[in-house]
C-alpha cells in the first residue's frame, strides 16, 4: 500500500485520512516551471502538480525555488480544495432542505391577513370592469 510522501506531516495527514483521501488516489508530478525565473526554471523541474484522480481536482504549485516547499504547500493546498468541496455540497445539501423548510411554512396571521385584503382589493378593481350586469 502507498503512503502519503515523507513531506506530508501529521497535521496534513490526519486531514487527509478525515477527508478519506488514500495515497494512490493523488497523482504526483514534478514538472518545469512556467514564466519569469530565466534560465534556471527553464532547467529544474521545481514545479509540483498533483492531482486527486476521483475528483479531477488538480494543483500545480511553483511560487518557491525549491521543489520540497513547493512539495509541501501543493498537498497544502489540494487538502484546502477537497475540504472546500466538501463544505460546499454540505452547505447546498442544507440550503436545499431549509428551502423546502420554508416553502411548506405555514402563513403567519398577518401574512394571511394581508393576502385575504389583496385579493378583495383586486376583486374590487376587476368588478368594476365587468360594468353593465343591468340588462
């Protein structure tokens, strides 16, 4: 069984174990770098990308020059994702069941007061335009 890398401390790793991440499930790459930096980040490959293969969730991370920081703020950071995932399906789970909370609310007495008053209003406005019922 594969085990997280040895730059994955505890902390990194318990939220790893809590979000039921395992190893083999994140594709880990050591690629060049991209933009400034001249001819030294066109000659290491500093930059990490990592990639939780039953999400599709990817993190490419060169911000250092050297590759174990940017090792260690990748996993950072794709654990700071998968949580942000999960929190918002959680947090659409819950709108949605407070949603249906509120459609089946019943009315307050003055909500129901005031319907009642709108609707003789508008049945008022209408009954003046039916006009000659005298025949």
């Amino acid at each position: 069984m594969a085990d997280f890398p040895d730059i994955v401390e505890a902390p990194l790793r318990a939220r790893f174990v809590s979000l039921g991440v395992r190893p083999e499930q994140v594709e880990e790459r050591f690629v060049r770098g991209a933009g400034a930096g001249g001819q030294k980040i066109n000659k290491t490959s500093s930059t990490v990308w990592l990639q939780h293969r039953p999400t599709g969730i990817e993190v490419r991370c060169q911000r250092e020059r050297n590759q174990s920081v940017n090792r260690l703020l990748a996993w950072t950071e794709l654990a700071g994702k998968l949580e942000w995932r999960r929190q918002e399906s959680a947090n659409q789970q819950q709108a949605a069941r407070e949603l249906v909370r509120r459609q089946k609310r019943q009315k307050s007495r003055g909500q129901k007061a005031r319907m009642i008053e709108s609707k003789k209003h508008r049945a008022k406005i209408k009954s003046k335009r039916r006009g000659g019922d005298d025949w």
